[in-house]
C-alpha cells in the first residue's frame, strides 16, 4: 500500500469518525422532535357574536400571543441561542385557516399540532389552564384574523442546532405536551367568588408562562413573583396598566412590554385579584 493510499484511507476514516456521530445525533433526535402524541380531539362550540369575538381578542392579548407571534401575528423569530437553537414563533395568520376548532383547542390546552407533533416552547401549559369558554372566546378571534404573508426569510418553525439536538436527547428541552398534564382539567377554575380564587385563576393561566409553574421565576429571566408583594396595591395596578415599574425601576426589561402591550388588557378587578393572591401565597410562606 503506497504511503498516498494510507494518506486517503485516514482521511475516509477521519471523516466517517466526525461525521458518523452527527448523524446519529440528527437521526435520535429527528425522533424525538417528531414524536407522534394521541390525544383526542375535544368538541368545542364557538362563538360567532361580535361581543364573544371581542372578549376573545381581550383574552389573547392577556395571553401575550403577540409577544412572541408578533404585533399581526406574522412571525418572528423571537430568541437565537448559539449552537443551541433558533426559537420562531411563526405565521399564524396562514396556520389557523388550516385548522378546524378542535384542533386549535388541542394545540393551545395540550400543545399538540394538527399532525399529532408537540410544540416546543409555547406556554401551553398556562392554557391549559384557561375555562373552556375562555378558549372558545380566543379562538373565536383568531378564526377572524386574515392571512398575511410572512416576513422573508422567517423559517416555518424552530431550528435545532447540535448542542440543542443533544440537550433534547438529553432531556433538557422537553416537549410541551410532556410537560403538560393531560389528564387535569379546571385545577384553577375558581370555586367561589373570593378575590384570591379569581386571582390564583388568572395567575396560574397567565404569569406561568414566564414566571415558572411555581411563580417562583425561571433563573436569569424571571423574578419570583414574590416581589410583587414589594408593592402597593396602586403601584401594582399601574405596573399593570403602563409597564412602569416601582421600587425605584421604570423600566423592566421584558415585563414592561408584556405589561404595557398585553397585560394592560386586563380589568382592574381582576389586578386587583391578582395582587391579593400574590399577597396570599407571600403569607403563607414560613
């Protein structure tokens, strides 16, 4: 064997060494994000008045949709991390024609796609939590809204590099629908009229989405909601209402566009609930 063969033969071997093991990675973790879920589609009777439709765009801007779906819900691609993924939120404009009713219940209460696929990212498991009223109204709105073309070059859905490949092998980037807990229905539907019941409602349903499951915060994105007790009731309700901040901060980096352009949505009875569960849970803390 001439010394130019062996040359070309370690090249070949060299290269199957670096390339055999993305390939594998890229076929184990294909299989993971396409995982197939059965879980069946619920009947659901929309509204079609122009109150119910109303209630409906009120309740998907306290759901924060435009946050990361954009303004016109065309897309956008909402956070890059190098090496890990590339997060879009995409057009929902051109999705939701395609899909019937049921199906946009499923994908917004359990997370799963019209082809039986989990989402990532997307907070269903806060919406989960809504009534089932609640989601009729959203969805309601959203069969209103028109198709709009996409921004250029925006991909059609997340893009998975090989440290975030191995982190869903790994388990760190769980599906939605795994995280969901299917079975559960109308935890945190309020039982009684109490201010803290409706609150508790609202938190569970809305804040979970950045603030963790807990409310206790998500480590170098979100505080512990704790803080919230910082304030005053007043304070609180202009936070809410403007995204100005208290305790010496106007501006609150993410909070103070989710506050001022969704948020603000809400009624003051219903900051009002919220700001008295948040007081509730800090009592009850030893």
């Amino acid at each position: 064997m001439t010394k130019k063969m062996i040359i070309k033969r370690a090249a070949v071997i060299l290269l199957c060494l670096v390339l055999v093991p993305f390939f594998v990675l890229y076929v184990w973790s294909s299989g993971i994000i396409h995982k197939k879920y059965k879980i069946p589609l619920t009947e659901i009777a929309v509204p079609t008045d122009s109150v119910e439709v109303a209630e409906g765009k009120r309740l998907a801007s306290i759901a924060h949709c435009g946050g990361c779906h954009g303004s016109d819900f065309t897309g956008r691609v909402v956070v890059r991390i190098k090496n890990e993924f590339k997060f879009v939120a995409p057009n929902i404009t051109k999705i939701i024609p395609e899909y019937t009713a049921s199906e946009l219940e499923r994908l917004l209460k359990h997370g799963i796609k019209k082809n039986g696929e989990s989402v990532y990212f997307m907070p269903c498991f806060s919406f989960h939590e809504l009534k089932d009223e609640s989601v009729a109204r959203i969805i309601a709105y959203l069969k209103t809204i028109a198709p709009a073309p996409s921004y250029p070059d925006l991909p059609s859905s997340i893009v998975f590099y090989p440290l975030g490949r191995l982190h869903i092998i790994q388990g760190k980037l769980p599906h939605m629908a795994d995280i969901i807990d299917h079975d559960s229905k109308d935890k945190y539907v309020p039982r009684d009229s109490s201010q803290v019941a409706l609150g508790q409602y609202i938190a569970m349903s809305t804040c979970t989405s950045c603030h963790g499951l807990d409310l206790k915060g998500e480590q170098g994105f979100s505080p512990d909601l704790v803080i919230a007790t910082a304030y005053t009731p007043d304070q609180f309700m202009h936070l809410i209402k403007t995204g100005e901040g208290g305790l010496g901060r106007k501006k609150l980096r993410l909070m103070s566009e989710t506050a001022k352009n969704f948020l603000s949505a809400l009624r003051e009875e219903e900051i009002n609930a919220v700001y008295a569960y948040l007081r509730s849970m800090h009592t009850k803390q030893p």
